[in-house]
C-alpha cells in the first residue's frame, strides 16, 4: 500500500520544495508609517572574505554598529526609534550579487540606508536600485566619480574618496613637487582606466608630462608584472604611478623593489592604498612613497580616540573606510532623528546642503548638486620603519588638502539630479 | 483514499499530464505569494533556460556547455533595447531572442560537425569568445560594470515592483515552454529522439542529422536568449557572469539534476538550485567553525547525491515509478544510459563553483 503513495508524497514534496525554502514572505510590498516597520535597519554590503575584506569587510560592519551604539548612547530615550538594526551581505566584489543583495536589503529585509560596497561595478548596481527603490545608499568604499557624476541619483551619497580626488591629491603635489616625468600602469578594468585619466589630466595639468603607460590585465591571476615594470626605465621616468588596488598593489609593489627600480631614480606614487595595504607590506616596502588619504587614524587626539575605541571592538587600527562608514551611519541617524522619521525624501532633504564637523569629516559637507560629501583630505608619505613607533603609525601627513580644493567642482560635475 | 485516486490518475495518462500541467499552472501562478518575487522570476527564467537546454541535451543527446553566450547576449541585447529605445519589454526580450539565435546559426553549423565531449568543448569555445567580446565592447556591454538600470516598460504601466512585474513576464516564459513543448511532441521531436538513439540508422532512413541538429540547437538558442532577456529585465542588469562560463555549468546542473529529456525536470531543477542558492546565499550554513557562504559547495553535494542516487534525476525517477507501475518501458534517456555518449560526460562537468 505505501508504494502507492508515491505520486502523491513526490507531488507534495515539488510543491513543499517550491513554498517552503523561499524564507521570505511574497505578495505585494506595502507602505509605512514614520519609522517605517517599526525600526531603523542600516544594510552593509561589501567584501567579506575576497581581496578587499580587510579594507572594509568585517570591520566595517563593527564600525556601524559603534556608530548605532554611539547613537542610542547619546540620545537614549529620546532616539527617534530604540529599534536600530545593522544587518549584511557578501557582495564577493561582483555586481549582480550586489545587484540582488540590494534589492532583497530594501525590500525583504526593510533596510532603510545601505553602507559600504567596494568595488565601482558593484556601487554602480547599489546605487541604481537605491534609485529605484527610493532607499538610501552611502558610497565608502568604491571610487567612481560616476556615482556624483553621470549615474548620481537623488538618493545616493559618496563618502570618503573618489578617483578625482585620488588623482588631484597625488598627481598634482607630487608634480609639483618635482617628479616631472610619469610612468603609469594601471589594471585594465573601469577603475584603472578611470584612474588612468585622472592622473594622466592632473600631471599634465601641473606642468608634467606622461612619458609611458602600460596596461595589466585584469584580474591579473598570476601576480606576475614584469612586463609592466621592466619596460619602465627604457622611458626615464621620476616616478612610477601604480593604479592598483588592494592585493594586486601588494604584487606589484614587491615587485618594484625586486627590480631595484628605486636605486635606478625611479620614485613610486600610489593612486589608491589603504593602511591595510601597508600593514600587510610592511613599511619598509613602501618607505617614501606618496598617495592621497581620505582619513588616517594617528592624524590628531580625535582621530585617535575613535581609533582606540575601533581597536577595542577589532583588534587592529581602522582603515578611512572603517572610519568614513561609521561617520556616514552616525550622520544618517542624526539626519533621520532631525528629521523625525526615515522617510527617505525628508532624510535627504535634511542631508543636502549640511555642512558636518566630526573627527572624519573636517569641514565637511554633503553637496546638494551632486551628493559629494566633501571635506579635507591628506597628502600621506610612507614612513621608514625606524620611524614607526606603534602598530599603523605609518603615515606622515605632509599636506592637507582643504576640502573645496580635493574633490571635483560642481561646476564640473556631469550629474543632473532627477 | 488518495492512494487509490493516485493509482487511478496513474492509469489513465492523459490525465495524469492534464493535472500536471494544471498543477504546475497553479505553482506558477501562486509562486510570487508563496516566496520572494524577484526569485519566483528567477525560477521562471531558469526553468525556461533549462528547458532549452533539454531539448539539446535530453531530447538530442547533445551537451552544450556554451549555452551562457545565448542566455548572455539575450541580455545584453534586451538590456540595449529596452534602455536605447525606450521599447516595451516584451519587444526588448523577443529581440534578444532573435539575436541569440542569429548567434546560434555559425555556432551550430561549426559545432554539428563533433559529438560528445567535443560537442561540449566547441560550445564552451564559442562561449568564452563571446565572454571576451562582451568584456572588451565596454561601449555596448559596459564591461565588468555591466548594463545598469534597463527599464520595465509596457505601456506605461509601473511594473517596478516586482511581484506585478512578475505577471508580467510569465506569460513570455509559458510561450517560450510552450513552443518547447511543441517541439517535443512534433514529429520534428520524434526525430530528434531518433538521432539521440542512433544517429548512424536516422541518417540511412533519410533524414539530414546535422541539419536537424542545428534547427533544434538555434531553437534551443532563441529559447534561452528568450529567458536572458527576461532575466535581465528582471534584474534590470545585464552584467559579464551572464556570459561567463559558470552560467552554462549551472544550467546544466538545473537539467541533470531534475531529470533530462523530461522537461519537467528541467523546471524542478531550476526552482531547486535558484531556491538553494538564495537560501544558501541569504544565512549561509554553519557547519562548526566553518562558515559555508557560498553556494558552490552545497549545490555541487546536491548535484552529486542526485548523480549517484537518483540517476534520472528527480522527475525522471518519479516518472520512472510510474512508469514502471504501468509497465510501460522507459522513454526518456537516463545517466546510465548507453544511447547518450553525451549524457556519459556528465559527471566529469565541474560543478559552479
């Protein structure tokens, strides 16, 4: 008699497998009310276990959270809500995974802000379904100036750094410097190439001259820039611009020192790194090279303090990323609190146009037009080990750059606001 | 009680198939309430993507391991129409059809000419020159950033909500299932068995084998750019992983895990995989210390549990008891199978990883 059940038990089972694992619940999405489901959900998206995990990754997650905490801390019981949840996703630095973790954040798992998403493809996507979802999204850690500029929507935000401002910072000091004469290699992918011209523009604009570039290809598996490095000196170059990013510039970079490309006269400028980068290089790798940071913890008292408390939660010092998500959930809160809800429109309403100081954002403030956040950012030289006193204290500030001056004017911007 | 009306459905098949289908009307119809819409699309896409591939592989015992360039282009195509000219969807998705199996025309005359694993490794060729293309054309692709934001236009109606976006792109994936269905049970179809079973003998009874293989292979195509197109509509995202190698490996995980040459099986397979994944990828699974976040690894245990235990595949061993409770001798071709050199590879297929 049981082996009649079988067309029936198999019959249930397709349908129990179809309605069953789905998790969340279907139907149409509804409204809300002032705090919309009763709390505040801030979403992380980024890199948690790839190349560009220890830049962001984890951490920023805790950094949210301690600006969730900070923010229940100080306003206690007069928060606009008690509810404030912080939940993530793995993006694995691809942009259709980004794509859907976006869309399931605001609308299955009610995120009201999404923080963080390295990697610029990625951003791109997040950015498109804030957009469409009227949900925000604050850009950290990706460098498109895309997202203020062709592709800027009304309801996203770029934190923190950008290649305008990478390239601006780097290549017209260290121009002016002296190092007439560039070499640039760069990784073959949007973030390259974006960078690529950014700098190429900055130098010629300082008064110096581009005399080589190469391309590498993207994702460069074998590690292995040779091709790229051995044919530098042939053009004479004062320095060599390297565009990569997080494990490829940590190849790249052993390499130079490999091929002695410093005794042959040939500085090294870096378009992006983190602290991270040189943590895991060692400083002697880097010793004198010189790049544009958005933030750095060992840069005042202020800096300081948030970064012991950062170390307390993780254990190490925190990267500009880590700092600028905490800054960007800790300001969105405000906003929503100043505003009285998370009603998207009056959040960034209350947003536009504010001029912040807070130990991320020095003179700071969140551009109406194009939804930059601007504030000073530091023309950074890599100590030599003798000089590194601590764990991360890597960095010497050489210049501040003033905030109207680091990042791209208005009057520049390609972005038409919807 | 309902074994004995069971047992009654299982005799007359006509039925039987009438209250599949109806059933499966039903499940297709309720899905977006029961689960999350985006993913009840994503299981309506991937069905039809998996069925087009059981045409070739189930129904002509040719494996392709290329069919991503189709699904791929499909949504490049779409994802350009719809944002160039504004065009409704549907039309978007129906050109990206056309240009997929435009695509397929050179592909299929080049690749007929090999069977089995080589069949196999020609498609997958083709397919990662189709990845390059659409990685290096940043014009047209966008590059690794991927078309963004193509617009759900019909008409002027909002489907931007995805649970009547879902409505709205069903009828477009049952048409496609349709003319799959059809083609099946045509007498096209019947010859196409005949070339999976012995090719040599369908050529000496007079038929042209290869050019019935490229027919049903640019068919397989225009079906499977028919669900890229609307994927990407969907997901209003075209990006490179559309074109990329796995995308071929994961459909033909769909269709061998539900039972090739069934069709049905490429449906159940489709909804399981699309449902693990986003399981897998919402929580994750903790085994120990061990955080398993990827999908890879759960998807590729299934897919060998369903290799070794159930070698029809979940439908194609449901079918298989009924079947043999009729007495009636199987039809459909299985992994074991002798008459499918293509099938016999299966296993050797990486799992996406």
């Amino acid at each position: 008699m049981r082996r009649n059940l079988i067309p029936a038990i198999s019959t249930l089972a397709v349908v129990s497998l179809l309605a069953a694992c789905g998790g969340g619940a279907g139907g149409p999405s509804g409204g809300g009310g002032k705090i919309s489901d009763d709390k505040i959900v801030l979403g992380v998206i980024n890199d948690q276990t790839g190349i560009y995990s220890e830049l962001s990754g984890p951490n920023a997650v805790k950094a949210v959270q301690m600006a969730v905490d900070d923010f229940k801390a100080k306003h206690g019981d007069d928060a606009v809500s008690k509810n404030i949840e912080v939940i993530v996703a793995d993006h694995q630095n691809k942009p259709e995974v980004a794509n859907t973790k976006a869309q399931e954040m605001y609308d299955r798992q009610k995120a009201d802000a999404i923080f963080d998403v390295p990697t610029s493809s990625a951003a791109l996507a997040v950015a498109g379904q804030a957009a469409a979802k009227k949900k925000l999204y604050f850009n950290i850690t990706a460098a498109t100036t895309a997202l203020t500029g062709d592709k800027c929507n009304k309801y996203t935000f770029h934190y923190a750094y950008d290649t305008y401002m990478l390239a601006n910072g780097t290549g017209t000091t260290v121009t002016e410097a002296g190092a007439k004469n560039w070499y640039i290699v760069y990784p073959d992918y949007a973030f390259g190439q974006d960078m690529e011209k950014s700098f190429s523009t900055a130098v010629e604009q300082a008064g110096g001259k581009v005399v080589g570039k190469k391309s590498s290809e993207f994702p460069n598996t074998s590690g292995d820039f040779s091709s790229q490095l051995l044919q530098a000196p042939a053009a004479k170059p004062d320095v060599l611009g390297a565009m990569h990013a997080g494990g490829e510039l940590v190849n790249l970079v052993k390499q130079y020192n490999q091929f002695n490309l410093k005794d042959k006269g040939i500085g090294l400028s870096v378009g992006l790194m983190f602290i991270t980068d040189i943590h895991s290089l060692g400083p002697d790798a880097l010793a004198g090279t010189k790049f544009t940071d958005a933030w750095y913890w060992n840069f005042d008292q202020q800096n300081r303090e948030w970064a012991d408390k950062f170390k307390e939660k993780t254990g190490s010092r925190p990267s500009f990323a880590h700092a600028g998500n905490y800054s960007a959930a800790m300001n969105y809160l405000e906003a929503v609190q100043a505003a009285g809800t998370d009603a998207s429109d009056d959040v960034v309403k209350n947003l536009e146009g504010k001029e912040i100081n807070d130990f991320f954002l020095r003179n700071g403030k969140i551009r109406a037009e194009d939804h930059r956040v601007i504030h000073d950012v530091y023309l950074a030289e890599v100590k030599p080990k003798s000089e590194v006193k601590e764990d991360y204290d890597y960095e010497k500030i050489v210049t501040t750059i003033p905030a109207d001056k680091a990042f791209k004017p208005v009057s520049e911007s390609t972005c038409k606001m919807g | 009680m309902t074994a004995l009306v069971f047992r009654k459905l299982a005799a007359m098949p006509r039925l039987w198939r009438l209250v599949a289908v109806l059933g499966g009307l039903l499940i297709a119809l309720a899905l977006p309430w029961l689960i999350y819409p985006p993913i009840a699309m994503d299981i309506v896409a991937w069905a039809l993507f998996a069925v087009a591939l059981d045409l070739l592989l189930g129904f002509t015992g040719l494996l392709s391991f290329g069919h991503a360039a189709f699904w791929g282009s499909a949504a490049y195509t779409a994802g350009t129409i719809a944002i160039e000219t504004g065009a409704p969807f549907p039309v978007a998705v129906l050109g990206a059809a056309v240009v997929a199996m435009v695509l397929a025309v050179p592909i299929a005359l080049l690749a007929v000419r090999r069977t089995g694993i080589y069949f196999a490794m020609v498609t997958l060729a083709f397919a990662q020159m189709v990845y390059y293309v659409a990685n290096q054309w940043r014009g047209l692709t966008g590059g690794e950033n991927g078309l963004q934001g193509i617009p759900k236009n019909l008409f002027g109606l909002d489907l931007s909500d995805p649970f009547y976006f879902y409505y709205a792109g069903l009828p477009i994936a049952l048409i496609g299932l349709l003319i799959a269905w059809r083609v099946v049970h045509s007498p096209f179809g019947r010859v196409l068995v005949a070339i999976r079973e012995n090719p040599a003998r369908s050529r000496s009874l007079g038929y042209p084998v290869d050019r019935y293989k490229v027919m049903v292979f640019v068919i397989s195509a225009g079906l499977s750019g028919l669900a890229g197109g609307l994927y990407a509509v969907s997901h209003g995202f075209a990006s490179l992983q559309e074109v990329y190698w796995t995308t071929s490996g994961k459909v033909v995980i769909m269709t061998v895990l539900g039972g090739i040459g069934t069709l049905w099986g490429s449906m159940i397979g489709a909804a399981v995989i699309v449902q693990v994944e986003d399981y897998l990828a919402t929580s994750g699974i903790h085994i120990g210390p061990v955080n398993i976040t990827g999908p890879g690894l759960i998807t590729g245990l299934i897919f060998v549990g369903v290799v070794l235990l159930f070698r029809r595949g979940v439908w194609g061993t449901v079918a298989h008891l009924l079947r043999r409770r009729r007495h009636v001798p199987d039809a459909e071709p299985h992994l074991s199978g002798t008459t499918v050199p293509a099938a016999e590879q299966e296993p050797a297929v990486a799992p996406k990883s």
